[in-house]
C-alpha cells in the first residue's frame, strides 16, 4: 500500500480484531493484514473473468504490458540497493529454508519473489522463513546477470563490496 492513501471504512468484526491483536500481543495489526490479503488476492487473479469486468481485464493486461517495456523491469541501470552491494535489475536470488530452494529476482527497485513483491531483500528472506527472524546475509545465494555464472554467497558480495569502499 502506499504511504499516502485515500482511505474508506469497511465492517470488520471486533471479535476478530480483537482475537489478532490479542493472539498476536499487538504484534499484527488487522487492518495492514486485511489490505494485504486483498492486495494479494488482486495480484493472483488478474486474469480470472469470473471476478472482473472485460474493461477491467483489459485494464490488468495493460498495466502488465506497461510492467513488462517500462524501465523499471527492464533497465539494465535500475535496481536494488541492498547496501553496500547494488543488485542490478534481472539479478536471481536464492534462498534454501527446511530443505527447499527459494528464488526471487530484482525488478526494477523491489524484489519479486514466488508470490509477491517485496521491499527489500530482508523482506523477501523472512517471508520465506515463515516470519522467523534471519540473517539475510548469510542465508541469500546471488547470481548477477552478465557478471556471475553461478550463484554467490550476499556475505562474500558484501565482503567485496567493503574492501572496494
């Protein structure tokens, strides 16, 4: 969501509210778990006709062609800061948690991983551990476009990047 949004007011059951924020020890706010869901639930059916209009498929497609020429996905000079290490756009991203092997990629100045986009890389890395806090560093393997033909440890790109400051 953005930072700088018109909001409306929607029935939400106080029962429900109050179980999150009491479960969660305040942890979880129900109302950024909500627009989450629905945000998501969004993104995954862009394409389902049984939800949206033909004008609003139509409008799916286009934005997803914009995605797909705009700069942001496809300039080569546009990527993530993750400092000190800059990840240009098309760099892989990998991650092994319980025995699965997990990929993301930069697009453009977020990090799009299997199921969503993130904000950075420590976002993508615990969501993919379940919310349990990691050291990204450590547990994420990169694989820059024209430069690395096998993925390398973020701990010894940072290292580089360090000695190069």
């Amino acid at each position: 969501m953005d930072s700088v949004t018109d909001y409306i007011s929607i029935p939400f059951p106080r029962a429900l509210y109050d179980m999150i924020v009491i479960r969660s020890g305040g942890k979880l706010d129900p109302v950024h778990l909500a627009a989450e869901q629905v945000e998501h639930f969004v993104e995954r059916n862009t394409t389902e006709d049984g939800f949206w209009t033909e004008a609003g498929l139509e409008a799916f497609a286009e934005e997803e062609r914009v995605r797909n020429s705009g700069k942001n996905d496809k300039d080569i000079l546009s990527g993530h800061l993750w400092k000190p290490v800059f990840l240009i756009n098309g760099t892989a991203l990998r991650m092994s948690y319980k025995g699965k092997s997990h990929y993301a990629e930069v697009r453009g100045d977020r990090i799009q991983g299997e199921d969503r986009k993130f904000d950075s890389v420590s976002q993508w890395v615990r969501h993919v551990a379940g919310g349990t806090s990691r050291n990204a560093w450590l547990d994420v393997w990169i694989r820059r476009p024209g430069r690395d033909t096998d993925y390398r440890s973020a701990d010894d790109l940072r290292k580089e990047a360090l000695l190069d400051v």
